[in-house]
C-alpha cells in the first residue's frame, strides 16, 4: 500500500497542475464568449450594459493573467486553489447581483445562474482535491443566498406570482441543488482513488503474471537446453562406445592376427628353411653315396622349399608394409599387360611343373590408376594361388576388361573349388589348404590381396564351387586425368 499511495501522491500533484491550467484555458474561452456576446449587446444598443460588462471582462482578464503567473511560479500550491475559487466565486456572485439589480431581476433565479455556480464546484473537482468541493460548495450555497437576500426586497409579490421560483422557496431548493451537487462531486475524487489504486493492483498483478510467464518460459528453457546437453552427451558416449567396440573389434582382429603371424614365423616360415638345412646337410655328408637322380631330387627340392620361404617372406613384408603405411599409396597410370607378363615370369617353372598352361586376354593398351606395387602383389598372389589349386595339365586364365570407370580383372582356374564354409573365412588370416601337389599355404596371401585392393580404392571377391574351379574377380578404378588429378 505504501508503494500505490507513493504513487498516488505523484499523480495527485500532476493532476492538481493539470486542473489549474485547464481552469485558466476555460477562462479565456469564457472571456472570448462574453465578449462576443457584449459586442452583439452593444450592435443591439444597449451600450450602458455593454461598457459595464467590458469592464467586468478587463477585470476577469487581469485576473486570469495573474492567476496563471501565480500557477507557472508557485506550481499547484493549495492557496492558489483556495484564493481562485473564492474570487470566481465572488465575481460570479457580484456579476449575477449587479446583472440582477440593474438590468433584468428574474436573473437570480434563471437556469443560466444555476449553471454557473456547479461548473464551479466542477472547477473544484478538476483539482482533485476533496476539502476544495466542500468549500467551493458551502462557499457556493452562502454567496448565492447572500445575492439573492440583498435583491429580495427588489423582488415584488407580482414578480412572485409570474415566477414561482423566484421566492424564498424556489431559492431553498437551489441551495438544496448546490448541495446535492456538491455531494455529487465530492464522490468524484474517491470513485478516481478506487480506480485509480485498482488500476495499479491489476496492473502489478499483470506484471507478476508476466514476470512467472518469463520465469517459467525461462526455466523451460534451461530444462530444454539441460535435455538437450544430455541428449547430446549421450549421443557422445554411445559414439565413442561404439568407437570402443569397433576398436576392441580391431584389438582383437590384430591380436588374432598377431598370433597367426607368431604362427607363420615360428612354424611356416622356419619349416622351409630347416628342410633346406637338412637337404643340403644330406648332400654335404653322402655326396658320394648318393646317384645323380638322388641328387637332382634333393637340389629340386630345395629349390622348392627356397622359393616357399621367399614367396611367404615377401607376402609378410608387403602386408606389413600395407598396416603400416598408407600415406605411401601412390596411384598412376599401370599397364596391367606388363604387370601379368612380369608375374607369370615367377612362376614360369611353377606352372611348367604342373604341365598348366596360363593363358591371357588383355589389352596392350589397358591402364588403371593404382599403386603399381601393390598391384604387383595382388596378381603375383591370385597367379600363385591358380596354379597351386590347379590340376596337372589344366588352363588358368588371366583377363581384363574395362566397363565404364573401372576395369575388372578375372583369373580363373579350373581347380578343386572351395566349399561355402572356406568361403566365408577366405580373406582372413587363417590356416590356408594345400596344393593339389600338397604345396604349403599360410592364408596371409589372400588376406594382403583384399586390404591392397581396398586401399587402392577397389573390390575383390570369388566365385567358386568344389571340384568346379574357382574365379577371382578384381575391380580397379581405370586411368584417366581426372583421377590422377
């Protein structure tokens, strides 16, 4: 209450201020009437009243005028209201006496007299001040029955008779009217304090209300952007635990895959050289005692067991090569003409053994866009491995095909075939089956050819079914600028 009365207060000034600037502006406007209507009095010849009434103007205009420096100087203060409405009260009273007594005596009592004195009351109200209305009312009621008891002996018993108001009863109920009014605008100041001091509870309830409606969007909010932080940690650690399980994936990939090479090292690739160890320990110890055919043997099948030792030796080192370094992929330009020729090369005696005869259908002119190292490991591997599964005196077939972008290399083989079950496990590291003359396999072969192609920005798989042969079917994006570019 102390915060709506703090306000109150100011408003209260503001319209006290207000009040008295609206009472001098309806001043002049009255003046401006008045002389107006002197002028048309003066036109008409009735000049006598018409001097009278232009010095009445000239003093209610100096009055005004005062009234208003009064105002701008001293800013509301509550003598000016009080000094005001008791001389517009008394130059009222004055005017209506001498307008009475010396032109026209039923004036006391006309309507026009009774609308007067009100609007003074009003004058009261526009000041909002309560004690003000009463004064002006009492003050009011006391100045018109006083004017009208210094014109009563004027007022003769045929004037009565014409004029029933214009006796003492006509003039008790206009001071019964002034009080009335009176009462009427002394309700005015209170009927604007109740509206005034609910409009302010509707207005602060109106901002509490906007206030919890900020606070609460506020807190929804922050909720929202709580759940959504949450939303986003979450989505965050299920990434990084499949990142985790896809690592754990590889962990254990590489540790199957270390102890498969552990394997190789410590088995497949030490067996080749203790067979030549022995052999040739055999040679140095029974030379003499040995045939020529006895010896031919025992060189061929060193010759054999050095070449297994090289071929799984290099296929260790390409792989390990391949893990370790992609940033040295360099694709070019490679003619796969040249490649094959310089495959089929190395196993020359390989396949002449067997009675296999490698035939090739490439164009001289047909390029892809790879690692050409690479490449040679991947056909020196599918050749290697044709030829090991083949038959004596069967067919491998080596050829080359370009569709659209890339270019697909087939090498078939008319061999023993693989099962589905070999299938699904073939281009892993896993222990590799014999040849068709028990040639030893180590399963890294195939598994370095799928992560060469992969990097090389290819495809690779196998068609094959057991006893019917099998096919390797090798897609390799092919040469142009703008894949070099």
């Amino acid at each position: 209450m102390e915060l709506i009365k703090g306000r109150f207060n100011f408003f209260h000034k503001e319209i006290v201020e207000w009040g008295e600037q609206e009472i001098i502006r309806f001043r002049w406007m009255l003046i401006t009437v008045i002389v107006v209507y002197i002028g048309y009095r003066y036109v008409s010849g009735i000049t006598e009243w018409a001097y009278m009434a232009m010095l009445f103007i000239l003093g209610l205009s100096s009055y005004n005028l005062t009234l208003f420096y009064l105002n701008n100087k001293f800013k509301s203060s509550a003598w000016i209201s009080y000094f005001s409405t008791t001389v517009d009260t008394l130059l009222l009273s004055f005017y209506i006496f001498s307008y009475s007594y010396h032109y026209n005596i039923t004036a006391i009592s006309s309507s026009a007299t009774l609308m007067f004195y009100p609007l003074l009351i009003v004058f009261a109200v526009l000041r909002y001040n309560g004690n003000l209305v009463v004064y002006t009312t009492v003050l009011v009621i006391v100045s018109n029955n006083i004017t009208y008891a210094l014109i009563a002996p004027e007022i003769t018993d045929s004037l009565t008779n014409k004029i029933v108001s214009i006796d003492w009863g006509g003039q008790i109920f206009r001071s019964t009217y002034l009080a009335l009014m009176g009462y009427f605008m002394y309700s005015i100041p209170k009927i604007m304090d109740k509206l005034i001091v609910r409009h302010i509870d509707t207005t602060e309830e109106h901002n509490k209300t906007e206030i919890k409606l900020a606070l609460l969007k506020q807190k929804e909010k922050l909720v929202s952007l709580q759940l959504e932080k949450e939303r986003a940690l979450t989505e965050k650690l299920n990434n990084q635990a499949l990142l985790i399980n896809k690592e754990k994936e590889k962990l254990e990939i590489a540790n199957t895959t270390k102890d498969r090479l552990f394997s190789i090292v410590g088995h497949d690739l030490r067996s080749p050289f203790s067979t030549q160890c022995s052999l040739s320990e055999l040679l140095e110890t029974d030379y003499d005692n040995l045939s020529r055919e006895e010896v031919l043997e025992i060189i061929s099948a060193i010759n054999k067991s050095a070449h297994q030792g090289i071929g799984l030796l290099s296929n260790l080192l390409d792989w390990a090569t391949a893990e370790n370094s992609n940033e040295n992929i360099i694709p070019g330009p490679v003619s796969i003409q040249k490649i094959v020729t310089e495959a089929m090369a190395l196993f020359h005696n390989n396949a002449k053994h067997k009675n296999i005869e490698v035939t090739t259908s490439i164009d001289n002119d047909l390029t892809i866009c790879v690692d050409g190292n690479m490449l040679e490991t991947i056909i020196r591997n599918l050749i290697s491995n044709a030829i090991k599964f083949s038959p004596k005196k069967s067919i491998v077939t080596i050829e080359a095909i370009k569709k659209a972008n890339d270019v697909i290399i087939n090498v078939t083989d008319n061999g023993i075939g693989m099962t589905p079950e070999h299938l699904a496990g073939l281009f892993k590291i896993s222990k590799s089956l014999p040849g068709t003359e028990d040639e030893p396999g180590t399963g890294v072969g195939l598994m370095l050819c799928k992560e060469l192609v992969e990097k090389n920005n290819g495809s690779i798989e196998v068609k094959s079914s057991p006893g019917k042969g099998s096919t390797f079917i090798v897609k390799l994006p092919a040469f142009s600028q703008s894949s070099v570019n």
